[in-house]
C-alpha cells in the first residue's frame, strides 16, 4: 500500500485533475441534511459540520475545524450504480410485431449472425455518453454496502450490464470515519470505520494534513504528479489512533454470534406484533438503506396514436425501487402474502440479518444507521434484535 | 447466450381451449438465434410479456422432446386476460427459462407419483410428455421407465379439469387417479368425487421407493406432504413447485422471496426437507 500526505488545501488538486475525466458525486448541503449529488469542486464539502443523529431526528450543527467530520446522511451511493427508476428497454407495439430497443449494450449480441428476416425485435444500442462518477467521501459501510450490491447484480444468475459498467467506470475515494455518527454501529459488524479495502484511493483527516492510501494504479499515477510528501511512521500511528477512538465512540452494536439462528427461531416471536403497532409501512427504512435492492419493472405507456405510420402502442419499461414494505409487494392472485404490517416487518429484518447470509454469504446489514435516522417513529433494528433474544 | 433481462418475440402457432378458464398455447421463437440457444428443462417457467400490460410467470407445459413450446394458463388477471383475447399469429414477449427443474435424476429407478391440483398440472405435464413422448421415440428418457409411474389430479369440477383429452393417452405409461371436489350434475364422471388427498387410499405404492413431484395450491401441498410422509414418503423425496409474485424471474427484484429462497431462482421446484421450515409459517 502506497501511503502519502498532502496539505489539506492541497486536496482540491486532486479534484480539479478528475473533474474533468469524471462526473464527482459527493457530500453537500441540501435543505439542511448531507446529500449525495454531483458537486462542482472541492469546496462544496460541508467543511467543519458534525450532526446529531437520533431516532427519527437528524441535527446538522457547524462547530469543527474539520473537512470529514460529518457522517452518512440519507443518500447512500446506491442510487448512482442502481438508479432509482431506470428505463430497461422501450418498444413500439404494431399488430404483428414488437420492437425493442434495448439501452442495455449485451443485448445487442444476440441478434448480430441472426437472420434478419426473421427477425420481429429490433434492438438498438444506445451508448450513454456522460462521464463516469467519482464517488467522493464514501464511507467504510458504503463500500461494504456496494459490494453487497456486486454479489446481488454482478454475481448471481445474471449480470446487471447496466449497473457493471458503471460499477467498472466508477473511481472511489473512500473518507476514514473519525466521529461516528450517534446511530452507526458497523464496528460490532466489521464493516468499518477503516476502509480496508474496495477504494481506489481512502483518505484519512489528520490534525494538519491529510493521509492518502492509493488502492489502484488508476491513481497512483496521478499522485506523481501531485506536491505530496511521504507519509511517517508517526502520520500512521495518528490514523490508527483516531480510528480507535472513533470505535470506542460509536454507540450502539449488534450481537451477529447468534445470528441468522436467532431470527430462525424468533419467527413468531411477540415483539413483531409490537413493532407493527408502531411501524408505519412507510418503507422509509428501505429507501435509505444502502443495500436494499428490491425493484418493480412496469411499462410506461405514450399514447400515439393510430395511423398506418405510427405503431399502435409505444412506451419504456422502467425498473424502480421498491419495497418488501409495500401493500402489494407479495400480492398474487388470490391474495397476499404479506398483507400485515407485522409479516413485512419481520420480512425486512429477517431479510438483512439472517435471509441474506444463506442468499449471499454475508449480512445484509453494514451497520451506517440510516434506518434509525429515518424512521419516522424511531425504530432501532439494533434494539429490536435485543429483544428478540428475550 | 441472450440477455434474460429483455424479452424477445414468439408468435402463437396454435390455441387450444382446455377448460371454460383455461387455455393452451404452442408458441414459436421467431429470431433463429435465439431459438437454437433456448433450452429448458421440464418444471421451468418463462416471463411473458405484453407491452403495456406487463409480464406474468407461466410455467412450460410442453416436454423439451416436443417440437413446440406450450403454456397452459388459467385468467387471473391483466396479463392473463388478455393473452387470452390473442389469436394465432400474434406475437408475445418472453423472457426465460427461468427457474429450477423436477430433478429428473432422483426417478431413475424409483417409482414417481405426480400429484397436481387445478392449473398446477401445467408444469408436471411437462414431466409427464418427457416420459411419454421419449418412451414412444425410444429417446433418452427411457432410463426413468422402469419403476411404476401414478398421477394423482384433483380438480375443482370434472369441467375444470384441464388436459382431461390427454390421460387415456397418459394411461400408456402411467398410472392415473382422478378426483373433482363436486361432481357436475351435467357431465359424464367416473372419478373420484373428494379431496385429493383422499386418492392416497386408493393407490397401491411403496412409500420408501417413491419420488413425489408436487404442484398445486400450497394448502393442498401441506396436507399432501403431511399424509406422504405419514404413510412413510421420506420427506427429502418429495419435491414441491411453489408460486410467489414475481417480477424479474432472477433473483434480483426481491418480490418472490419464500424465507431464505428466492422462488425464481432457487425454485418455483424445492426438495420439502430444504423449505419445510418456513412452510408452515403464516405470512413469511
Ligand atoms: C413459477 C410460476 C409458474 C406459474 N405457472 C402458471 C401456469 O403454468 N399457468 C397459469 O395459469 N398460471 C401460472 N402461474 C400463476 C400466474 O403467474 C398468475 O396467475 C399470473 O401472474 C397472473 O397474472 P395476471 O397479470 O393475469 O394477473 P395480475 O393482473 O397480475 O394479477 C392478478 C393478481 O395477481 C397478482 N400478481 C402479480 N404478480 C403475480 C405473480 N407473479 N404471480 C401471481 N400473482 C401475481 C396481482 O397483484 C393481482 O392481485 C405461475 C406462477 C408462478 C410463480
Ligand atoms: S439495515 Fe439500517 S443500519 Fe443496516 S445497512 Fe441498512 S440502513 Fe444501514
Ligand atoms: S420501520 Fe420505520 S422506516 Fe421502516 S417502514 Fe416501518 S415506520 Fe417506515
Ligand atoms: S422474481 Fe425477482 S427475485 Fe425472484
């Protein structure tokens, strides 16, 4: 590993020799609370804001001298590499035929030695042509959560072209968490605050500098360029230090040594009847959850008419988010599965700390907190999971 | 291989109306390429697709030894209704195979019991051509034509009963039992009248040597299970088709989840020992 140090003004080098290679997707200010969107530069990081993080509350307060002090707000990368609604194909439908044309590039292949008198669906390939992101300011948990991403949409039966090529152009420069946020617990799950691996570049905010590791070449090559001095043996034991203090501050934890046989056997356990008589079904927890990728695909339709040149039906499917929280969700004909509160409750949980592990070979929790943040009536997963064990 | 996420085009050949609800469908891939590459094993099930309408879960009825593809579906709601105002020639979207398979290997050598309810006999129909059809061409699957074969088939009324043409032809290779809950005062009935799981009384097996291939409704599932393995079916010889709501049919959308078991990929086909604990559990 490749360790440096450069001024903490210094840093905005780095962004202005990627902006223009890449579209900068970072924290910034928005009505109050940190979100991810493209910034401009690097003064557009909320410099010196810490938040206070509660059940269902969210404080941003200015105060620090730091650039990095603040932790996740509501917005997790998510959205960048599976977008919230995206169009899977549009069609055309005429009497005897229906045309495809497909924004995803595999799709092409299919049809290249075909004969084409057979063939009835056209597909179009359309190469976008904005910039690849640079992810700015990602967390130890939201990297943990993109790989969980990856196993879901790159390594189960199919391959997401769509969510690989952006997964592959994407670069990361990861921040080190010092100050956890008041609802974060991804140290009882390993899955921070220390970025350990997944980031092209993770940066680390000493007292009067900043501590760079460069994960892959990609960077490497830019850092010679750059005013940077090598990093001391001291500027390490100051990272480490301050990452061990910011795991003694952290708050909460979860128990994983029992899990997933804890909610197995605490499938009919009381406490959901409980949670559901506070639970709203808001699917508020679902939306700001890093890894959550449920999705619903649906057609959506232009009217266009009938003329002998204009089909008789064309429209776009769209993918968006979904969630298990949703009323029809588990509908089929014939009824729901899943039409009480308590069911989708226990579906979402059950899901995160116990289904996932036997889906994916790890937890579906990384511990950023958000759904605590978000609830609107202030459930605590981690408490919940307390009380199962009762 | 093609991309599953994006439907291609089939045009139906022909229809077939089986029940007043009912009706089967021979489908033809129309682009060459695609159609040299699709294969499907019998228990799988494709996506169909209409624009606008959007896109169902239908198993395959027909055997992959068949010269069409077949769907036999019953109108339940959008898609469904209006697949069935299609005519010959039209063309649907499909997306598929999807889907685990019967484990057609766990029969060589053993006696196989098919038990279906309603339209739960379209995705054993395919097993049932399998056997029939490679017994009649002296294909492959003669290697599962030694032990006894049964079909157990319960339907609402005998007017409900699909493929109700087909089983004397059935009758070539296997064992067939029939059962509607109420007789139709109208129609000409020879089967049992009473619940399926009735016909277990009826049917000589040896419980230790048989494979069970399942698929109806989930109620009538678990008290078949339960009555199996009453009468000494070990439970990791019975296998169980199951529904859930889907949507992208591969594990990516989260709709079909059965506990840990994504339905559309690890199942709709599940060996009972691998899913019975989250069976009987209300809502899961
Ligand atoms: C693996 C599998 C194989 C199947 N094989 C067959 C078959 O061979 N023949 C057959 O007739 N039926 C089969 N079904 C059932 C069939 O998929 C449903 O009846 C069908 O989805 C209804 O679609 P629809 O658009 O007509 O109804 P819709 O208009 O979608 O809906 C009717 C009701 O069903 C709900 N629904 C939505 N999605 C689904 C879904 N994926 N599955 C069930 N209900 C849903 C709706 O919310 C609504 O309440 C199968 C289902 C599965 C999961
Ligand atoms: S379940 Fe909650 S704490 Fe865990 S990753 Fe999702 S939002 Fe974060
Ligand atoms: S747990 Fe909270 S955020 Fe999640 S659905 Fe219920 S009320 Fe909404
Ligand atoms: S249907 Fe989408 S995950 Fe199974």
């Amino acid at each position: 590993m490749i360790r440096v140090k450069i001024k903490k003004e210094q840093l905005k080098l780095i962004f202005n020799r990627l902006k223009t290679s890449h579209k900068i997707i970072g924290p910034k200010i928005n009505n109050d609370v940190i979100v991810l969107t493209e910034i401009a530069d690097f003064y557009d990081i909320p410099f010196g804001y810490r938040e206070q993080q509660g059940k269902g509350t969210y404080r941003l307060t200015k105060g620090s001298s730091q650039f990095f002090s603040f932790s996740v707000g509501p917005d997790s990368f998510k959205r960048f590499v599976n977008p919230p609604a995206r169009e899977i194909f549009a069609f055309k439908k005429s009497k005897k035929r229906i045309s495809i044309m497909s924004s995803n590039k595999s799709s092409a292949m299919s049809n290249e030695k075909s004969d084409s008198s057979q063939l009835a669906m056209v597909r179009v390939v359309q190469h976008s042509s904005s910039l690849p992101f640079l992810f700015v300011g990602m967390r130890a948990c939201d990297i943990a959560a993109l790989r969980l991403l990856d196993k879901v949409f790159l390594e189960g039966h199919v391959k997401d072209t769509f969510y690989d090529s952006i997964r592959r152009s994407s670069l990361i420069i990861g921040v080190n968490c010092l100050y956890p946020g008041d609802n974060c617990f991804c140290s009882s799950i390993n899955t921070g605050p220390e970025i350990k691996d997944g980031f092209d570049m993770a940066i680390t905010e000493l007292d009067k500098s900043f501590l760079l590791e460069i994960g892959t070449p990609s960077v490497r090559e830019m850092i010679d360029e750059l005013p940077v001095e090598n990093a001391s043996n001291e500027d390490i034991a100051e990272k480490d230090s301050l990452i061990a203090n910011c795991k003694k501050n952290m708050k909460k934890t979860i128990d994983i040594s029992e899990l997933p046989w804890l909610i197995y056997k605490s499938l009919e356990h009381p406490r959901w009847t409980d949670i559901a008589n506070r639970c709203l079904a808001c699917g508020n927890c679902t939306q700001v959850c890093p890894t959550c990728f449920c999705n619903s695909s649906y057609d959506y339709l232009q009217l266009s008419g009938i003329s002998k040149k204009i089909p008789e039906l064309s429209g776009t499917r769209i993918r968006s988010w979904d969630s298990c929280f949703s009323t029809n969700f588990a509908r089929v004909h014939g009824g729901n599965f899943r039409p009480s509160r308590r069911a989708r409750y226990r579906q979402w949980m059950s899901h995160k700390l116990s289904y996932w592990i036997e889906q994916f070979g790890s937890l579906g929790c990384v511990g950023c907190g958000r759904c605590i943040t978000w609830c609107p009536v202030g459930i605590d997963i981690t408490q919940e999971l307390e009380v199962l064990k009762k | 291989m093609y991309d599953k996420t994006i439907p291609f085009d089939a045009a139906i050949r022909w229809i077939k109306k089986e029940t007043r609800d009912t009706t089967t469908y021979a489908i033809k891939i129309i682009n060459r390429e695609i159609q040299r590459l699709y294969a499907f094993k019998p228990g799988q099930f494709n996506m169909l697709y209409l624009p606008g309408i959007g896109e169902a879960p239908i198993s395959i009825s027909s055997a992959p030894i068949d010269n069409e593809i077949m769907h036999t579906i019953r109108i339940a709601g959008d898609v469904t209704t209006h697949i069935s105002r299609l005519n010959t020639g039209d063309v649907i979207g499909v997306r598929g195979p999807f889907g685990s398979s019967w484990p057609l290997e766990e029969i060589e050598d053993r006696d196989l019991m098919i038990i279906a309810g309603g339209v739960g006999i379209a995705p054993l129909r395919s097993v049932i051509r399998h056997l029939l059809v490679g017994k009649r061409r002296k294909k492959s699957s003669i290697q599962y034509q030694t032990g006894k074969k049964i079909i157990l088939y319960g339907a609402k009324t005998p007017k409900d009963m699909i493929f109700r043409d087909e089983f004397p032809r059935y009758m070539d290779a296997f064992e067939v039992f029939l059962t509607v809950d109420k007789a139709d005062p109208e129609e000409y009935w020879r089967g049992e009248v009473g619940l399926i799981t009735g016909l277990l009384n009826k049917v000589s097996f040896n419980p230790l040597n048989t494979v069970v291939f399942m698929c109806g409704p989930e109620v009538m599932m678990q008290s078949m299970v339960r009555e199996l393995m009453l009468r000494g079916v070990p439970g990791e010889k019975i296998f169980i088709s199951m529904e859930r709501n889907m949507n992208c049919g591969m594990g990516i959308c989260g709709h079909c989840m059965f506990g840990p078991k994504f339905v559309c990929k690890d199942g709709p086909v599940f060996r009972f020992t691998d899913i019975e604990g989250f069976l009987g559990i209300k809502e899961i």
